[in-house]
C-alpha cells in the first residue's frame, strides 16, 4: 500500500467520524424541548389541558391545547395507554374527542442510522489499530531494507543526456570519450589485453557539471546508470554503508555493462584515521568496501565507476592508487567561449529575441559555472514571463545577471533619507576608487537598491578573465574595498556598520597575502601555518601554528599595515576626487542605480586600465 492511499483512508475515516459527530448534535438539539415527567403528564391529560400525543417508541411528544410542546418518556416495554391508566387516567379522558394520540412506527432510515451510531465508533476504532498496524508493519519493512543500496537506476534507453548537452569542457569530454568507447565496445579492448580503466574521479567546483558528465557518459554508451551520493552511504547504521556498496556493485554487475555513479565521494573517502567520532569508523568501512569491490572485479565485468568531488585534496590516497580512481578529469570553471557555448545549450528552445548578444553576457558573467548560467537563463525566463513579453530579450538578461550575482531585489525595504544618503556615499566611494586605479577593474553598475543582505552595491567586472592575480591586483582590491568606508568617514566625519562584510574580506585578503602568498616583504616568500580539516566538524579548518612567538608579532604588524596603508591611499583617492564622488553620489540619491555609461559621463576614467578579477563589492 502506498502513502497516498493511506492518507485517503485517513480521510474517510476521519469523514465518517463528523457525519457520526453532526448525526448525534442534531439528535441532541431535538430534544431540547421541555421534558416532563409522565405523572405531570397525567395529570395535564385528567385535567384536559392536553391536545395530542405523538408516540416515537418510548419517546412522547405532547402538544397542549394552548400549544406548549413538551417530551417525555416512557417506560418502552408497556403500552401507553395502560401507562396512563395506572396513573388514574380514565379511559374518558382519552377519548378521542378529547386527545389525539399518534403511535409513530420507527421508520427504518433512523433504526440504520442509531445501529450505526452505535457501530460507528468501533468500525473507526479498528480502522485506526488496522492503520497504526500498517505503518508499523511498513517502518518494520523498511527496517528490514537499509542495507540494501538506494542507487537509482537510469536505463540506457531513458531519454538520456549526451555529450551534446555538456558543453565549454572539451578536454573532459575527449578523455572521457575512451570511458564511453570501453562501455560500447569493452571486447575490442579486451582482445588486445588493455587493461581498462576501473575509476574515474571528475574534479571540479561545485556547479560545473560532474553529475551531468557522468550521465552523459552513460548516455553516450546506452548503458544503465547506478547513481548513489556518498553521503547516502553514510547513515545511522554502522554497518549499512559498507553493505549498500555491496549491494551496489551486485547491482552494477548484474546489469552489466555498466556505470556507476558515486557522488561526493568525499563523504566516505576521506584520509582514514584522520578524525574522531562514530560516524567516522562508519565511513572507515564503507570505504574499506568500496576498495575491496574495486579490486575484486575483473577486467571481464564491464562496470565502470566514475566518482565526483570538489575536494580531491581530502580523498584517502589508497582510492587514488593504480586500479581505482587513477584517471582524474578535471573540469574547470569555463572560461568565456566555454560561458557562451553553455548559454548556448541552455537558450535551445527557449523563445529568444534576435537582439540577444550570447557572446556580451558570457564576458558579463566572469567565475560564473554551469549551473550559475542555467539558474541565470532561467531567471531570464522568469523576468520576461513577469512583463508579458512573447520573447526573452537582452535587457532580461542582463537583470538576470544581477539577481544571480547579488541576490534578488529588495525594493520593500524601508531606508530612511539619512541611511540612503551614507549608502550612496558608501557605494559611489568604491566606484570612484576602482575607476581610479589602474590594476581594478572596471565599474559595471552602482546601485543603492538593497539586494539580499546588502544595502546597495557596485558591481565590477575585468576586460577579460584571467587566472593569476598579481600582488598589485590584491591592493588594489584591498583598496577598493575601503573605499566605502572611507567615503564615510571623508563625508560624514563618523563611520557605519556598513562595512563589516568589506572590512571581512580586507582582513582575509592581506591575511592570505602575507601568510599563503608570500606576499610581505618582512616575511618574505614563505607559507605561515599549516591548515588542517577537522573532520568531525565538517569543513571547519584549524590552524596549526608553526610558527613562533617573535613571527607571529611580525605577521600582526605586516597584515596591520597592509590593512592601513589601504585605507590611507583609498582615503586619497576619494580626496583628489571629492568632485566626483559628490556628483556621483548625488546622481544615486535621485535615480537609485547607475549603469558603466552614466558613471563614466560623471567620472571618466583618469588612469589606464590594466584590470582585475571579477567581483561584486556591498
Ligand atoms: P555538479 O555535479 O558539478 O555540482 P551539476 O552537474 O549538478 O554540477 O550541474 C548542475 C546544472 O548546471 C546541470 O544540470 C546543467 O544544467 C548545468 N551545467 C553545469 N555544467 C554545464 C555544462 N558544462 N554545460 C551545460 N550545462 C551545465
Ligand atoms: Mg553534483
Ligand atoms: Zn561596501
């Protein structure tokens, strides 16, 4: 019995429960008239003020002559009559003349119905046990079942994706090609005694495709797909994971050819012996499963299994030795061509204006991921089904882009004109520090509209990617990020709360410069500290001082002056451009947001732009 029927005969249990309720109300109200005893009865009819008695079984329904209404009762295994009679009525009395007495035969509809009230309560009563009996059955059932794996199972005649679907990852797509190849046609691989690979680990960031990869591999070959996520593997039980991944591989082989699919693999193949706590014996044999399944199958059995993680740094090494996960693909961030062969997959079929320049929003979307460009293609939609429109056009998309970098919108947010004033300054401080710096990038958008959690921000995006960051770069990050706060301390002579998030990411920027980056002239080139994962708290990180007392004073000072040159050289800047700054931010308190165009008519760049990294700063 599945869950939906259960809840339908909840219902009409629960519907006969208020039919049985509303039948016994209305019962009661009916008797809500006056009862009286049946010698008071007597009495009245000797008296003749009684006009007619209306006789239900036991029940009596009187009328007076001045049309009173009274019940009464009386006792069901003798007539009325001889009733009456024992209490000194005369027969006189009750001739008709005087009295009209009715005798009602029970109607047959109400004798159903009182049996039903009667057995109504008990029908719901075992109903209810028969019900708490299933469900205990079912969890029992279940019980029964956890060792068995959950993978899904896609079979390869499933509309399935293809390789055509993946797209900008073409170093990928061609090692993975060999995978594909293996799974069609594993005998002419075998007949020349290759030895075929076993694992594939896919490395990349979260959002760049890894599980559609893998389901385009399988699509590719037409051959069933096992898919189980790492953390499905690690449950309550000891003993389940590593039994799941039995279960698994018998599926696998079963079906075989085959591909498995194991995702975050680095739910169950961290470094043994690295942590503490229960789950961690559990993941130690759920791994230690998976390695003997791994070696314990043959070259014949035509099962392949492709991992993924976005931290291959923690996996165990004994998963990547020779035989296991020895092939790594990695997929990187796409650069722009491969942003714009991806909106070009994720426009297919969608209603799109021919002003749509693909090629302007992939160099509009630096760092952006697969998924980012399926979320922002779908906002797009959004955007022009909420204006009415037949086709999505630019201006969508390039919202689009906003409200995937930043957050949606938040026009209700009440500001008051003091507020909106120092946001403006904030947010026109740091556009006219990245405009006057040669290594920043340039300014994309300004806006005092608060999204999610910022008040206003400015957006800012290079010429084009890049994958180094010079030590000029990082300053002048460092530099622009101050330039909020110290627009408000130039303007206002006092400073807000508003800059926590910037002052954050200062102190992380020049932390890493002198500490990871080697970066500061003192320390010179040299990593401070050595990072390690606690495991049983997850992707906290603690850090190892290796370092001693004496260094540790010299890395405060260094990051300490980092922090305040920047500020000072950001304070400059705002001073030599005062002007613009005013204007700029005078300009926001009227129109609320400025386009790259708009900015630069008040403010034209005074430097020559060398460029930066992509970056949204609050
Ligand atoms: P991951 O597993 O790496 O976190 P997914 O494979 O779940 O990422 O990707 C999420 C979605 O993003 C996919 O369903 C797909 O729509 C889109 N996507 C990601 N990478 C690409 C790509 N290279 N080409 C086309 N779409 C992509
Ligand atoms: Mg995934
Ligand atoms: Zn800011």
């Amino acid at each position: 019995m599945n869950s939906r029927n259960q809840s339908f005969i909840i219902y009409i249990l629960l519907f006969i429960a208020i039919i049985a309720m509303v039948f016994f109300t209305v019962n009661q109200q009916s008797s809500q008239v006056v009862e009286i005893p049946i010698n008071k009865l007597a009495t009245d009819i000797r008296e003749g003020k009684v006009k007619s008695i209306i006789e239900d079984e036991s029940r009596l329904e009187i009328t007076y002559k001045n049309n009173d209404i009274r019940t009464s009762t009386k006792d069901p295994s003798t007539p009325l009559i001889a009733q009456l009679v024992e209490l000194g009525v005369t027969p006189e009395d009750l001739s008709s003349e005087q009295i009209s007495v009715e005798i009602k035969l029970p109607s047959p509809l109400l004798g159903v119905f009182s049996i039903l009230s009667y057995i109504l309560p008990f029908i719901i009563l075992i109903g209810l046990f028969w019900f708490i009996f299933r469900q205990a059955q079912g969890s029992n059932n279940a019980a029964m079942s956890f060792g068995k794996s959950k993978a899904r199972m896609f079979t390869g005649d499933h509309p399935t994706v293809t390789f055509d679907d993946v797209a900008g990852v073409e170093e990928a797509k061609e090692e993975l090609e060999e995978v594909v190849e293996f799974l069609r046609e594993p005998q002419k691989f075998i007949a020349l005694g290759a030895r075929i690979p076993k694992g594939v680990l896919l490395v990349g960031a979260p959002g760049t495709g890894k599980t559609l990869m893998a389901k385009a591999v399988s699509g590719e070959a037409g051959v069933p797909f096992f898919s189980i996520s790492g953390s499905e593997f690690v449950e309550m039980f000891v003993g389940v994971g590593a039994s799941r991944v039995r279960d698994l591989f018998e599926q696998a082989k079963r079906h075989s050819p085959a591909l498995i699919f194991v995702d975050e693999i680095d739910a169950v193949g961290r470094h043994r012996g690295a942590g503490l706590g229960g789950s961690h014996d559990e993941r130690e044999q759920t791994l230690n499963q998976l390695l003997v399944e791994m070696d314990g199958f043959d070259t014949d059995t035509n099962v392949i299994i492709i991992a993924a993680t976005n931290r291959p740094d923690i996996l165990d090494p004994a998963l990547l030795r020779p035989g296991r996960f020895d092939r790594r693909v990695t997929l990187d961030r796409p650069d722009i061509k491969g942003r714009e062969e991806i909106l070009e997959v994720h426009v297919k079929g969608k209603p799109v204006s021919p002003d749509v320049d693909l090629s302007d929003i992939a160099r509009s979307t630096p760092g952006f991921v697969g998924a980012d460009i399926e979320n922002l293609v779908n906002e797009a939609a959004i955007l022009a089904a909420r204006r009415n429109k037949r086709v999505i056009e630019h201006s969508e998309f390039m919202e689009a882009i906003e409200r995937v970098i930043a957050g949606p919108e938040r026009k209700s947010r009440l500001i008051n004109e003091n507020e909106k004033k120092i946001i403006a300054y904030h947010e026109a401080g740091h556009a006219v520090v990245i405009n006057a710096l040669p290594e920043a990038d340039t300014v994309q958008k300004i806006s005092i509209i608060s999204r999610g959690e910022a008040g206003g921000y400015t957006i800012a995006f290079p010429e084009e990617d890049r994958m180094l960051k010079s030590r000029g770069q990082i300053l002048s990050d460092m530099i622009t990020l101050l330039g909020g706060r110290a627009a408000e301390e130039i303007v206002f002579n006092d400073i807000t709360s508003g800059a926590s998030n910037d002052l954050e990411r200062v102190t992380k920027l020049a932390r890493t410069m002198v500490m990871r980056l080697g970066m500061s002239e003192e320390l010179g080139p040299m990593v401070y500290g050595k990072k390690e994962e606690l495991v049983f708290l997850g992707r906290e990180i603690s850090e190892q001082r290796d370092y001693s007392e004496h260094i540790a004073e010299k890395i405060d000072t260094a990051i300490h002056s980092l922090v305040q040159e920047s500020y000072q050289k950001a304070k400059d800047i705002l001073n030599r451009y005062r002007k613009e700054l005013d204007e700029v931010a005078e300009k926001l308190l009227v129109v609320e947001s400025l386009t790259a165009a708009e900015f630069f008519e008040i403010f034209p760049t005074p430097v020559e732009k060398t460029g930066g990294i992509p970056q949204k700063i609050v």
